[in-house]
C-alpha cells in the first residue's frame, strides 16, 4: 500500500477514535445530572414523609388540645348542675353536658385516627430513610466511577490527540490541507471502496477509477464525496480440515 494513503487512512482512524472519545466525555454531564436526579427523587420521598408525618403529630396535638379544653368544659358543667334552681335549668345544663360528650367522642376518635396514622407515616419514614442512606452510598460510587471514566477519557483523548498531530505531521502538506478539507465537509475524509462504489456517500465509482483504488498505488477520491478512497481486500476464508 502506498505510504501516504497507509498514513492517511490511520490518520482517519485517529479522528474516528478521538471524537468518540470526546462524545463520551460530552455524555458524562447528562449521567451525572441523571444521578443526580435519582438521588434527589429518592430524598424527595423522605421529605415528603417527613412532612405528611409532622403534620400528623401537629393535627393530633391541635385534637388533643381541643378535648383538653372540652374535659374542662365538661367539669365545669357538672360542677354547675348542683346549682340550678329548677328542673328546665336542669334539663338544659344536662343536655349542654350531652352535647360536649358528644365533641368530647368525636375528638377522641380523630386523636386515635391520627395516632394510627402516625404509626402508618413513622414506617413510611423509615423505609424512606433507608432508602436514602442506600441510595447516597450508591450515588458515593456512581460519582466515583464517573470521576474514573472522566479521568480515563481525558488520558485516551490527550493520548489520541498526540499520536493524530504526529501522523498528521507526517504527511506532505499539500495531502494534509486537503484531508483537512474534505473532513470539514464531510465529516470524515477517506472512505473504503467496495463492489465499485464509495461506502460513505454510496456513488457507484467508475470502472476505471475502482481498478485504480483496488490497487492502493496512490490517493485518488470519489467523484461524488470527495474522500480519499482505499480498498481492503477480502479476507481469505480457510475451509476447516476434514
């Protein structure tokens, strides 16, 4: 193979390799945003039950305080009822009395519905909790892989970069200004010919011009793309001993 076109096609190798690696450091923002997403997601819940929890403990102490005031207006009420003078006195203070019993009832069944429902939120918030320590202990990790993948990219990207400068240097100028050309258009500045047509753009290379690509003597480009055109002989297949 002619050595400039050798060179030129590892010089392509080089560029292929160091924007993937370079797209991969790009991605590695998003995962850790999407990390910390997760994390944030599960200390929401623990917030959430937290909350849902304190809210409870509150509206029961609102209730308890309410027959608190309630026992008080009943004893008061009895202690009045030895003071009455007659008897529609009497049937009204006793059903004053049945009346805050009444309140008095109904405010003990909300205390003992939020005392249940405390106990509900309280396991809530356990398992919250829990979720939280394991969730942070991953997100520790997670943070410390991406740390490492960070640091790996950067060294096979500084290492890539090093060696695409040393071949691009190697070439005649006039090879280089036009490699850098085309990969400014295109994207990617050789392609490989196969079956008489350009695998990049997919223009049926003319006769002539594939017989003189298969011989990779020399650089010759597609007449549709503008590539630098190289052909890879099949590989021979070895029929397997009888």
């Amino acid at each position: 193979m002619n050595a400039d076109l050798e060179r030129v096609i590892r010089l392509q190798e080089l560029e292929d390799e160091l924007r993937q690696v370079r797209e991969q450091l790009e991605e590695l923002p998003r995962e850790r945003e999407q990390a910390e997403s997760r994390l944030a997601e599960v200390r929401s819940r623990l917030e959430q039950a937290s909350t849902q929890l304190e809210e409870s403990q509150r509206s029961r102490r609102q209730h308890e305080g309410q027959l608190q005031d309630l026992e008080s207006r009943r004893s008061r009420l009895r202690g009045q009822l030895m003071d009455v003078k007659t008897n529609k006195e009497y049937t009204a203070m006793l059903h004053e009395i049945e009346t805050v019993e009444r309140e008095i009832s109904k405010c003990e069944d909300l205390i003992l519905v939020e005392m249940e429902r405390a106990d509900e939120l309280q396991g809530q918030a356990r398992h919250a909790q829990s979720e939280v320590e394991q969730a942070e202990r991953h997100h520790a990790a997670e943070t410390k892989q991406l740390g490492e993948k960070q640091a790996a990219f950067e060294q096979q990207a500084g290492r890539v970069q090093g060696e695409r400068d040393e071949v691009a240097q190697t070439l005649p100028e006039e090879l280089r200004t036009l490699f850098e050309r085309v990969a400014g258009h295109r994207g990617g500045a050789v392609a490989e010919a196969r079956d008489g047509v350009c695998l990049l753009c997919r223009f049926k290379l003319r006769p002539q011009l594939f017989l003189e690509v298969k011989r990779n003597d020399a650089i010759r480009q597609c007449d549709a793309c503008s590539r630098i055109l190289y052909y890879s002989p099949p590989v021979p297949v070895v029929a397997p001993a009888p």
